[in-house]
C-alpha cells in the first residue's frame, strides 16, 4: 500500500507483514505503517491540517533516532499487540505521537447503540 506522504521514501516489501507497510530511509532507520495508524493520521489531518508536518517531522524524528520503528494502531487500552511482527522494532503509537507534540486528540469512540 502507497501512502503519498511517504512515496518519497524506498518502499519494502516484507512478506511476513503483509498488512504493513515498510518504508526504509536513506541512512538504513526502517519503519511500519499498520493501516489503523495510517487511518489515525488521515483522520486527524482531516481535523487538523495545520499539524500534519509537525506530526510527519515527529515521526521521522523518532525513526531516525530509533532505527527500527512500528507505528501501530494498536494501544495500552485495547491490551492487543501489532499487527506486525518484528525483532528488535519500537513501538509507537498514533497518540505516542500526538501526545509528545502535547497536541491533545481525543478518542471519540462512543461504542455500539446496542445495549447488553
């Protein structure tokens, strides 16, 4: 999957993450997009088009720093691990992001109209 902010940096394919896509900077950092992250970060460029190059910046930031990232939508809350399998690979989440800009994004999840 081609995320257009990303499409200036080399594209990998990795077969054992078929539902993430691996990107791989100049300087050899990795790091994931899992689709529910990408799905955060559109959602909240929608909202707040103004911060989507602080968020981008961010983000290469902490893959720079780190070398070898995922950025999951998977969270603490949800008690659930990535989707993407990999050693030695942080972890970082859409409001790990969010939160390190003290851009404050709040999960508006209501749940189901269905009661118990």
């Amino acid at each position: 999957m081609l995320y257009k902010e990303f499409s200036s940096i080399k594209q990998i394919e990795d077969k054992n993450n078929p539902f993430s896509t691996l990107f791989e900077y100049d300087d050899g950092s990795r790091f994931y997009i899992e689709p529910i992250f990408y799905s955060y970060f559109s959602n909240f460029c929608d909202h707040y088009p103004d911060k989507k190059d602080v968020v981008l910046k961010e983000m290469e930031r902490v893959v720079k720093l780190n070398k070898k990232v995922i950025f999951t939508g998977m969270d603490e809350e949800t008690d659930e691990d990535p989707v993407t399998k990999a050693d030695d690979y942080i972890i970082y989440t859409f409001f790990d992001i969010t939160n390190k800009l003290q851009i404050l994004v709040e999960s508006k999840s209501r749940g189901s109209d269905y009661g118990d």
